[in-house]
C-alpha cells in the first residue's frame, strides 16, 4: 500500500480496498471518524513521521556522538518503520548549486543591469575571467 515500486501501488481498487479494511478495524476499536478524515488521519501520520526520520537522519549527518542523535518524539515512531523503506527522498544528497555557483550568482545580482545582459552570455567562462571582463566593461 505504501511502497510505490510494488507493481500493486497502482492498483486504485486494491489500495482503497486496504484503506476500507484498515478503516474497519480503526472503528473497531471505538472510534467515531468517516472514511475521509480516517484517511488524512493516516496522511498527517506518515507526514509527521517523515519529518521525524528527516530530523534523525539530519543528526545523524553532523557528525555528532551516537548520545546527540535526535530522539524521536512520535509515539508510533517505530510502528512506522516500515514506510522508511518504501519512501524515496524528495532530493537526493548532491547540492545542484556548489559554493562558487552561488558566490558567482550574488556577485552577478550586484552588478548594473547593462553589464548582466551582456555577461549572460558568458556562462562558460570561470568567474575571474567573467570578473575580468566586467571590470573592463564597467571601465568603458
């Protein structure tokens, strides 16, 4: 139901067919609550654990001690654990801009209007070579 690479995760009939099952048993337990709301129930669930596992995996990435990992604080953190494996991160862990990319892009945000139009055009070359050519142009 969860895991979008089974070749059921698809299947609309079959997925609203677990959700009525599982819809069934909730009310089961007592309590009063539609189809509709049962199923946002179970989106805010997901989402919550999501951000949890994110907010994990973060601490993780510091490079801190196993004692300053973040502890999660969702009750059903573990009962979820399965939808970890069934989830693929929204970004992968490459930034698409490095660091002389934004510098480039901050230093190109400060310059007159009449100079980026012209320097758009120069996207290949390196920026000192970009700067060198800015200067030249500024001193025109």
């Amino acid at each position: 139901m969860w895991d979008k690479k089974h070749k059921q995760y698809f299947n609309r009939d079959l997925r609203n067919q677990t959700f009525e099952l599982m819809f069934e048993i909730y009310r089961e337990l007592g309590n009063n609550i539609d189809l509709a709301n049962f199923k946002k129930k179970i989106e805010n669930m997901r989402t919550s654990y999501s951000r949890e596992l994110k907010k994990v995996n973060a601490s993780k990435q510091t490079g801190s001690g196993i004692d300053d990992v973040y502890k999660p604080s969702l009750w059903y953190y573990t009962l979820f654990a399965f939808y970890e494996e069934t989830t693929e991160p929204t970004r992968k862990g490459t930034d698409t801009l490095d660091a002389g990319e934004v510098l480039r892009e901050l230093w190109f945000q400060r310059l007159p209007q009449q100079v980026q139009g012209i320097l758009t055009a120069q996207s290949d070359l390196n920026l000192d070579k970009v700067a060198e050519l800015a200067d030249k142009i500024l001193e025109k």
